[in-house]
C-alpha cells in the first residue's frame, strides 16, 4: 500500500496519517520511528506526534525504541465482524417473522443512549411507511427497542441512559418521566417483549424483544 500517495490525496490529512500508520504497523509489526516516518512520508517529529496520539488511545504501545499495535485494534475489528454475523445469521428470521406478521422487522443493535438499525425488511403495500432506516439511530428512551434492551441491564445503567438521554415529547404517548419509564421495564422483564404504543411516531406500534448474542 502506498501510504504517502494515499496521505498527499486525502484532504483529512490527521485521520489519514493516524490510521496510515496504524495499517502500516498491523501489516509490519514492530517498527522503529525512522522507519514509520519514511515510509508514510512525514518528518520525525510529525511521525513521533502521531504515534503519541495512537498511544494515547490505546493503539499502539511503544517499548525498546520499537513501535507495535496493541489489541485494542482486534477488539474493533472483532466487533466489526460480529455484527456482520449478526445480520447474516438473523436476516432469514426476520424476513419469516415478515411474512407471518405481515409487518415491517428491523434488527436493531444498541449505541450509548440510542439503538441502530443494523437490517430492515419492508413489507410491500403496507399502508404504515416507517421512517426507520439501515444505519438510522431511535433513542432507548422512547422505543419498543429501546425498552427490551434496557430490560436487559441493570438498574444503575438504565438511570445512566436517561440522565444521558435528551428527553423530549415526541408523540403525546412519549414517556418522559423516569419512574413510569422504569416501570415498563419491569413490565417488560415479566412479559419478556417489549411495547411502543405511539411513543416515537404517531399511528405506529412496535412489539420488540432483545436476542441472546451469537453464539450465547
């Protein structure tokens, strides 16, 4: 890979000389700063500040002079992949529950205070067009999504979601406030599925359940 002719062309030249270097050392392995300099073609005091940002996130780890990727790296790609397993494995259930509910599915993975839209299958025809979308964000707070996986967490992280979460009155069904929020995760941890009775788009309800993760 040219890393040099990719830095000169790409106009975000910090995300580029941060990740260059990053690519370079997951491809290499341990490498000594002279070395990363030439060959991203930066000078040694840009390549050594670089180097001081990925250690500092945790990146790249530094030890005899010699520079190397940490795990950290692995960790993101594994994510990466797990949800891509995630689709592929669930994609056919979804499309089944589809075509018995007659209904729109959606597989939703939790982000901080929101859940995104990770797979969408539309029904035809259906006279309800929802404005969900791959890669769209809904808040925990106020969806059917959001309520299955917060029946998942304990109580302390629920109260961290929505002191973290911009509480508004999206519909006249949004909960906002915080007890009766928490007691529909209860109800939910009894029923096992979760409700959204108009609270994020009006005319629209929702049945949700969270999924054990793969492989679990």
């Amino acid at each position: 890979m040219d890393y040099e002719l990719r830095i000169e062309k790409n106009p975000i030249q910090v995300a580029d000389r941060l990740f260059g270097i990053l690519e370079l050392l997951a491809e290499r392995g341990e490498m000594q700063l002279q070395d990363i300099a030439a060959e991203v073609g930066l000078n040694k005091t840009t390549a050594h500040r670089v180097l001081q940002s990925l250690m500092y996130l945790g990146y790249v780890r530094q030890e005899d002079g010699r520079y190397s990727p940490t795990l950290r790296i692995a960790a993101v790609a594994d994510k990466v992949v797990a949800r891509e397993n995630l689709v592929h494995i669930v994609h056919p259930y979804l499309q089944k529950l589809m075509e018995e509910s007659g209904e729109t599915v959606h597989l939703v993975r939790r982000d901080g205070t929101d859940a995104v839209y990770i797979d969408k299958i539309e029904i035809e025809g259906n006279t309800v067009r929802m404005g969900s979308q791959i890669g769209g964000r809904i808040a925990l707070y106020c969806s059917g999504v959001g309520k299955a996986i917060c029946a998942e967490l304990g109580q302390e992280e629920v109260r961290d979601i929505w002191e973290a979460s911009n509480i508004t009155r999206i519909t006249p069904y949004t909960i906002t406030d915080y007890d009766e929020f928490v007691f529909a995760i209860e109800d939910v941890r009894k029923r096992g599925y979760a409700l959204d009775n108009e609270e994020n788009e009006t005319g629209v309800r929702c049945i949700a359940a969270s999924l054990p993760p793969v492989g679990g």
